[in-house]
C-alpha cells in the first residue's frame, strides 16, 4: 500500500513540495521493490544476488539525487540539501515508511549524524580528510560514547580519558554500543580531556577522531541484540591510544554541547521516523482487516479490531502532533522546547510500540515473520524507549521542568 501524501494547509510551498516528491519516490522505487532491494542483506544471499540488490539500490540514488533530495542534512556545499529543520523533520516521517528508504536518500546512521558534528565542529582539514570521504561513500564512520562501567543517561559518569602529551592525545578507556563497530574506518569518540599528570577523568569533555587502525583500539565484539549473534554495536577498548591534537572536534569542553546538538535534533527525528513507521503499521493493519475472512466474515466488521483502528488513529494522531510542536518549539528556539522534547521521546515510542503490537496481532503469525517489517519495527520501537536517554530520566526532567516553571510565578501555557 502505497503512502498518502497531500499538501499541508498552513505549511510552505517549499515544504509540500519536498513531502509529495520524496513520497513519489518511496511509492514508485521503494515500495514495490522493499525485498530485491536489501535482499543482498542476508546471510544466505548469493554474490549475484547481493550485486543485483547493490545495482537496485545504485539506480534509485541516482534519481533522488537527480531529483535534488538527496543529504537533507547536509548543506550545499558538501552535496546535501541544505533544507531547514522543519522541512527535514517533515521528510523524515515520509522515509520512514519505507524500509531503508533513508539510507537511499543519504541518511545513514551514525555517518549522517558524524557528518552533522563535522560540518559544525570540524576545522578545514578535518572536513577535507574524514567528512568529505563520508559524504562520498568511500569511508565508514562510527561514534563511540557509552560505557559499560557507566551510565550511559549520565553524560557526567564517562571516564574514558584524554591525556595531551605533547602534540598527541594518549586515549584510555572501555566503551560499547559504539554503532557501525565492524565496518567504521574512524570513530569519533567522547573523552574527559586533561595535561599529562592529571587526573583527565574529571576533565571536561571532547570529541576526538580515532582512525579504527590505530595501535591499542581493540574491537571486542559485536554485541548480541535481541537475540542476535553479533550486531555492528561493538564493544571497543582504547589502550594507550596517540592520536595527533589536532583530531579533537572543536574546543575542549565543547564535546558535551557537540552531543546535545546530536541528540536534541536526532530526538525529533527519531520520532518522526518513528511515526512514519507507525503510519506504515497502521495502513497494514488496516489492509489486513479489510481482506481477511475469519469465522464467517471479514475482520473489519469484528467490533475488537474496530477498536484497534479507533486506539491506533488516536496514538498515532497524537504522536504526529505532539512532535511537530516540540519540533517548531525548537525551530523557534522557545525553552520550552527542551520539555516538549522529553515529552515526545517517552510519549512517541510508547504509542509506536502500542500500534505496531496491534497490528502484529491482526496479521497473527505473519505480524512475527520476516515477510513483513512490524517484527523490526516493535524491536526498534522497544530501543527507542533507552536510546537518547531512557523513559525515567525523560519523566524527570518533564517534572522539574515544569515545577521551577510554577515556582517562579507563572502557569504553564498549553496553548503555547
């Protein structure tokens, strides 16, 4: 079933035009050929296979790059769009819909988001040597920040250490869930920064590039999720690591603000992506419904599944709408935004997980099944709720936020 696109009363021309062009191509490249596309993936898949898939993939970047919607998180002069926050928050929901659709339009996680930091935070050389090497596909990245000794929602608990001696960093630690482990040339990873002689665990932080060859960075192994062997999230130790000063990302100090900007952005997008797929959940139950026969008669006239239409309109129209204020509270640069944003991280993975069980249950055994992709997405709705920062901290934040609000005079403004 192909994505409904319409123009958005209220929304620029410019806008509307980046949503009905993206879907054309989700509807016409994507969806009709979800399976040739990443059948290469799999294990038991033949190198012609695996050639024809790559081929298939080529050709459809070749259009959305044509069709100039190619990097939305990019500007210009690094081959990306250049769009504005909103009108990449608006694309996001409709690649969502199709599987991988993203990385077919040049969002690839953590590359997109390493370029991001690069584009900001990168000097010059930086860009010329690791970010234009990104963009153009001949190098792998992956970014590498949580640690297994520490929690991972308390940035201040990180412990790997960056020791200047001289013109080098000397990186000491142990991290895991560093994504893309296994095929990364380089990782950017966070550090406490200090003199030699310090004690660089209290330092302040800085995100510094570590080629994936370099002597003393160990990967591990692939960590197992969700029942999985091995994923591309690796554990990594760093031993006695040099890397030249001139790797580091920005000022010291600056790699926490490097990873707000990362994840504030990546939260809406998150959860735009997230109701894309809750979209996509939605029109397969509902296809479901009007074409199974059950106990004499089709499952759209059962009243139990009329209530699982009624509850998955509900979540998923206040999933969207919740998301696109946080997201125009951000563009505006309102303080509220931070709020709304936690809001939207515990609400939206809740209501996806809730719609894409619903409709998991109307297919039955197939809902399970690698034939159709609600089993990847009630997994990824599940992750959702402990990345970027788990449910309870969010809750926590939503409440002192609120409460100083009311503690200094005023009321909160729904309306806002």
């Amino acid at each position: 079933m192909p994505i409904t696109v319409t123009p958005i009363a209220g929304l620029s021309d410019h806008i509307n035009d980046i949503r009905t062009r993206t879907a054309r191509i989700v509807n016409e490249e994507i969806l009709p050929h979800e399976a040739a596309l990443w059948k290469g993936r799999r294990s038991s898949a033949t190198d012609e296979e695996r050639a024809e898939a790559k081929e298939l993939r080529h050709k459809v970047q070749e259009r959305v790059k044509a069709e100039g919607l190619w990097a939305p998180h990019l500007p210009p002069e690094y081959g990306g769009m250049g769009i504005d926050f909103m009108a990449h928050a608006y694309m996001n929901e409709i690649l969502a819909y199709g599987i991988g659709a993203a990385s077919l339009f040049g969002v690839v996680a953590p590359n997109s988001g390493n370029q991001s930091v690069l584009v900001k935070y990168g000097t010059e050389e930086q860009k010329q040597k690791w970010l234009l090497p990104l963009v153009e596909g001949t190098m792998q990245s992956g970014f590498s920040m949580t640690e297994p000794e520490n929690a991972g929602s308390d940035p201040r608990s990180i412990r790997t250490s960056a020791v200047r001696e001289g013109d080098e960093w000397v990186i000491n630690g142990h991290k895991w869930f560093t994504s893309n482990g296994l095929e990364a040339d380089f990782f950017i990873v966070m550090c406490r920064a200090g003199e030699s002689g310090d004690d660089a665990r209290s330092g302040r932080m800085v995100q510094i590039i570590v080629p994936t060859d370099t002597p003393g960075v160990t990967i591990v192994r692939g960590i197992g999720i969700w029942g999985s062997a091995s994923s591309d999230h690796c554990e990594v130790r760093y031993d006695d690591v040099r890397v030249p000063v001139d790797n580091a990302l920005g000022a010291v100090g600056d790699g926490h603000r490097a990873a707000q900007d990362r994840l504030g952005a990546g939260r809406i997008f998150h959860c735009m992506n997230s109701v894309g797929q809750m979209w996509r959940a939605f029109d397969l139950m509902v296809e479901r419904l009007l074409t199974r026969e059950v106990h004499g008669g089709l499952l759209k006239d059962k009243q139990f599944m009329q209530g699982f239409v009624a509850d998955s309109y509900m979540d998923l129209q206040a999933a969207r709408l919740m998301t696109i204020h946080a997201a125009e509270k951000v563009d505006k640069g309102d303080p509220q935004a931070r709020t709304e944003i936690s809001a939207i991280k515990v609400f939206v993975p809740a209501a996806y997980t809730r719609v894409v069980d619903r409709a998991i249950q109307v297919w039955g055994a197939a809902g399970v099944s690698s034939d159709l992709p609600l089993a990847a997405m009630y997994l990824g709705a599940r992750t959702l709720r402990l990345a970027d920062g788990p449910d309870e901290v969010h809750r926590i934040l939503i409440a002192k936020n609120v409460l100083h609000h009311y503690e200094k005079g005023g009321s909160w403004d729904f309306a806002g």
